[in-house]
C-alpha cells in the first residue's frame, strides 16, 4: 500500500481532505487559471471516426455521433485545454484497420498516438505488431478480451503469440477487460515482461444514465492486479461510474484505493469520448481531474501525462 503523510494511506488522506474540505491536508489548494494551463494534460483515449459511407463503410454499430473527424477531435481537444491523446481505433467501426486512425494522426502528429486492435487468432499476428511497433506514432496494440473475438484462457496460442510478440518489440497491450479482470492476471503471471494496460480500470462503464448501483462492484478484482508489476491501470471513463452531478465527487474514494494499490505512477487519466457524451462533456471529464483539491499537483502531472508518456513513450515536445 502506497503511504503519505505521517504514515496515512493516499486514501485516509484523501477522505480527511473531504471531510475538512482543507486541501492543505494533502499540500494542495484552489487551482488558479494560470497554472491549470500549465499542467500538461493527456488523454489516454478518445475514438475519432469519419461517418459511414462506401468509400470506408462501417463494419458495425457505435454509441456516438455519426462522426468524429480529426478536426473535431482536436477541436474539442483545445475547447478543454487537452494537449495530446491517443486515438484508439473504433473496433466496432473499423475492425482491424487502422487507416482512418492513421490519417487523422498524420494530419495532427503533434497532437496523437495511435493504438491499433490486433486480432490474436490471426497467424499473422506477430509480424503485424512488429510493424505496427516500427510505425511512427505507433504507442501500443489493443486486444479485446470478449466473447467470441478472444479465448477465455490466458495459456492459448493466439494470446501467447501477441505477448510474446509485443515484449520481443517492447510495446504495451491494452487490453479491454470488463467481466475478465482474473485472466488479465492469469495474463500478467504469464507474460511478466510484456507491458498490460487495462482499459477503464476494467470496469463495466454505461453509456447513458442510470448509473448502476454496483458500478464499482468488479473493484477488488481490478485492486488485486497491482501484485503485478507490468500492469498499468487506464482510468479512462472514471466520471462515468459516479452517482452524483459533476465534479462526480463520489469517484475519489474508490479511486484512492486504485492510488494505494498501484501507486499514482502506474495510473494514467483518460475519457474514452466520445462513448460517454450522454452522461458529461468532455471538459467535465477534464475538469474533474484537473481541478480537484484531492490530488497533489505532482499526483496530476504523473496521472494525467507522467504515466501516459513512460508508458506510451511519447517524449516531451522539444522548446
């Protein structure tokens, strides 16, 4: 367990903070306009896609608008003062094919790093990560652990090829995990060089309200990942799981145990837009992170970049 002042875990600390509303409990305080802008903010995933038509036509439905161009991507992006993000390419819309991610990339290559979704039963498989690795803007491959796309056992070929794979060319796996939190770990014991990001935190997130009553139910299973050093925990869509109207304050207490487990520096912010436009903005999804007194300025520059950047190797821009 992670441990702050006076020998409190980041969760006791955080709750005091709460219940005094002081945050100079945890060396924080109002954060005026001026330093927001100077906290360098990274969105570990959004989804840009352009409408279906016969030239690239969908491949399946998706709970958005009926589009998201790279310029509205970026539009929003600068609306909320978000530097950078990784494009996740929509698998519902484009499967396997990256082309459109590619191309929103190459116009904004400042501001984007791709994440591509590789098929495990594929025999290609390793050779195409191996490209995708050498792909400039490349920042990791994506494996959707659901039914009837990936097997339910951790120990199959098609899921030791990708792992080897990407440990032989030193880039993470993302992996979208609701409902399989234990074969992650299974994945993780397995393959204890290959990096493993679990998207939203592992969790169920809905699309539009009512919020579940359980919806941080799946919680001890994600917690019981941190025994493993290879895991990194993607925070994408947290504001989703709350209960209350923005800034979502319910969110923290179960968040700070997610700090305590892995440590702020294997958590990475993000907002999965535009999946969750039906519960809050975009900038909500910023602002709850950016503007809470229940993070250290240090604690926000590592979840919402730091870690982004180590992870993902996406270096700092040159002055």
């Amino acid at each position: 367990m992670t441990r702050t002042l006076g020998g409190l875990s980041r969760r006791e600390v955080l709750k005091m903070s709460a219940l005094s509303g002081a945050g100079a409990l945890v060396g924080t305080h109002s954060i005026p306009a001026q330093a927001q802008r100077k906290l360098t903010v990274l969105d570990a995933q959004v989804h840009s896609y352009e409408r279906n038509h016969p030239g690239r036509p969908w491949l399946g439905a998706f709970d958005g608008p009926s589009e998201v161009t790279g310029d509205q991507m970026t539009a929003a992006m600068d609306a909320a003062g978000v530097d950078g993000a990784v494009l996740v390419s929509v698998y519902t819309i484009y499967h396997y094919d990256p082309s459109y991610m590619q191309s929103v990339y190459a116009k904004h290559p400042a501001r984007f790093r791709m994440v591509q979704p590789v098929d495990a039963n594929d025999a290609t498989a390793a050779d195409k990560i191996a490209a995708w690795a050498k792909t400039k803007g490349s920042a990791a491959v994506r494996v959707l652990l659901m039914p009837g796309v990936t097997s339910e056992d951790a120990a199959d070929p098609s899921l030791d090829r990708v792992m080897t794979a990407a440990a032989k060319n030193s880039i993470p796996v993302n992996l979208q995990c609701k409902g399989r939190l234990e074969q992650v770990a299974q994945l993780a014991k397995r393959n204890p060089n290959t990096s493993l990001v679990v998207d939203h935190l592992g969790l169920n997130h809905p699309l539009e309200p009512p919020v579940p009553p359980d919806s941080w139910g799946e919680l001890p299973k994600l917690l019981a990942l941190a025994a493993y050093p290879n895991v990194v925990v993607k925070l994408s869509g947290a504001c989703t799981l709350s209960h209350e109207p923005f800034p979502f304050n319910d969110i923290w207490e179960p968040l700070s145990r997610v700090f305590d487990a892995f440590g702020v520096n294997r958590c990475m912010w993000g907002t999965d837009w535009t999946r969750s436009l039906k519960l809050l903005t975009y900038k909500q999804h910023v602002d709850a992170f950016r503007t809470t007194t229940r993070l250290s300025d240090s604690d926000k520059a590592t979840i919402m970049s730091g870690t982004l950047r180590r992870v993902y190797k996406w270096p700092e821009a040159k002055a």
